[in-house]
C-alpha cells in the first residue's frame, strides 16, 4: 500500500483554471491535468526564479520532492504546448497557505 501524500502548500489558487488552443473547439481538443502542487512547483521555480530549496520549503515538502513535482509539470505543459491540447488545473494534496506560519510539511518532530 502506497504511502498517503503530504498536504502540499501553494500560496494561491490560480486565476484562471483552464488554457486551450485558440479556434479549436473544447470537444475537439485532449486534456490533460495539471494538480495545484504542479502549478505552483512552476510559479515558485519558473516565475519567481526560487532556488529548489527555497520553493521546497514553502511547500513543506522535501527538495526531492519539489525536484518530481516540477519535472512532472513541465513535461504535462511541454506535452500540451507541442501537440495542441488543453490543460486543466485542479486537484492534488493541497493546503492553502494564508500566512507565515512554520513550514514543516508532514514532519511531527521539528528538530527531523
């Protein structure tokens, strides 16, 4: 039986949920996911240029952790930009952070 996963921390649910090509019909078009935690792995590492550690500390998660999450979103948004299909963001283990409060993801010993 696999592990259950960690609440991942993003800092904000995005503004919009949904990206498609233009001109093409949403029913014409494959989809794929991509979870909250994957969203935000690229907005922490791509958009604000944050260090693994870094990102992997305000998620509270490990930076191995980080490092799987981010591989795994760029390769959904690469798949999707180079064949033309949707992207749809939604789901995951996620806890939205509304404040500096300690990062320490599912640890129950701080000093782990």
């Amino acid at each position: 039986m696999a592990r259950p996963h960690c609440p991942r921390r993003i800092a904000t649910l995005p503004g919009v949920v949904y990206f498609k090509p233009a001109g093409i019909p949403l029913r014409d078009l494959e989809e794929r996911v991509l979870s909250l935690d994957e969203f935000e792995a690229l907005r922490l590492a791509d958009v604000e240029g944050m260090p693994q550690l870094e990102a992997s500390r305000l998620m509270g998660i490990s930076r191995q952790t980080f490092s799987r999450i981010l591989a795994r979103a760029r390769q959904t948004v690469a798949t999707c930009l180079t064949k033309g299909m949707a992207v749809r963001i939604e789901g995951g283990v996620v806890h939205l952070d509304s404040g500096p409060k300690s990062r320490l993801g599912c640890r129950k010993n701080p000093a782990s």
